[in-house]
C-alpha cells in the first residue's frame, strides 16, 4: 500500500474523530447550561456602574425611595423610582481613587446593602441588590443629601 494513502486515510479519520468530539462536547455543554452558577457580585457591579443600558436591565422597577432627597432632579422622600425618574448612576470605581469617599458592604438574608458616600457629610446613598434567576438586581436604592433652596 501507498504509504502516501496511508498518511491520507489517517488525516481522514482525525478530522473525523475530532469532529464527532466537538459534537459531544456540544451536547454536554447544553446540558451545563442548567447547572449555571450565580452571577458573582462584584462582576456585576462593575458592570452596572459603567453600563447604563445594562443598569437599566437589573433595576426592578419601581423602586422604593426612602432617601433624604428634597430637592433637586431627583424623587422626595418616600416616593417610587420608576424607569423614567431613575437617573443613570456613575462609575464607583473613580469615586474609590478619591480618599474622601467611603464604602461598606454587608450581608443580610441574600441581600447586599452596599453604603457609599462623603466621609465627614451627610450625603451617602444605600443601595440593596438581590439575587434572582442567578442575576444580580438593585431593588432599593436611597441617596440622601442635605437639604437646598
């Protein structure tokens, strides 16, 4: 036998036997699918401070707002935040580089509470995240800031 042939009906039959791999490996994957594990938190807030179209996403409208907010664009206290008075949150990132801002982060029940603001101020906001579906959603959002005329 050609030992040309030979070389030729063995590439054959690898390309063959990768394929039909592939295929397997296909299949499993949609079977791993279902076994998604949850979104990491921090993944997803880093996302939704620098992604407005995905903020909007994981917002579950309408939201309460308990904040101190009197005046200015935003709600007064006690009303709700609806996709149309929502206003579009900054990158955090470039607030932590500024040492005169502050962070905290806790846990209670599944829910995030994050608090983040002006050391030394009263302007602060609380933000409450839930997990849903394996996502990450804001459900509570309250910024609060000294009163102005």
């Amino acid at each position: 036998m050609n030992t040309s042939l030979i070389y030729k009906i063995t590439f054959i039959a690898l390309i063959f036997s990768n394929c039909s791999y592939k295929e397997k490996k296909n299949v499993k994957d949609l079977k791993d699918v279902k076994n998604v594990e949850n979104e990491a938190f921090e993944s997803f807030e880093r996302k939704f401070n620098t992604d407005s179209v995905f903020q909007l996403s994981r917002i579950i409208f309408p939201i309460p707002n308990k904040g101190g907010i009197i005046t200015g664009p935003y709600p007064t206290k006690d009303t709700m935040w609806t996709r149309k008075s929502w206003i579009i949150q900054g990158d955090w990132e470039e607030s932590k580089k500024d040492n005169s801002f502050y962070r905290e982060v806790k846990e209670e029940n599944g829910i995030i509470i994050e608090e983040r603001g002006i050391k030394n101020s009263d302007i602060f906001v609380i933000c409450k995240y839930k997990l849903q579906n394996k996502k990450w959603y804001l459900i509570y959002f309250a910024p609060s800031f000294p009163y102005r005329d």
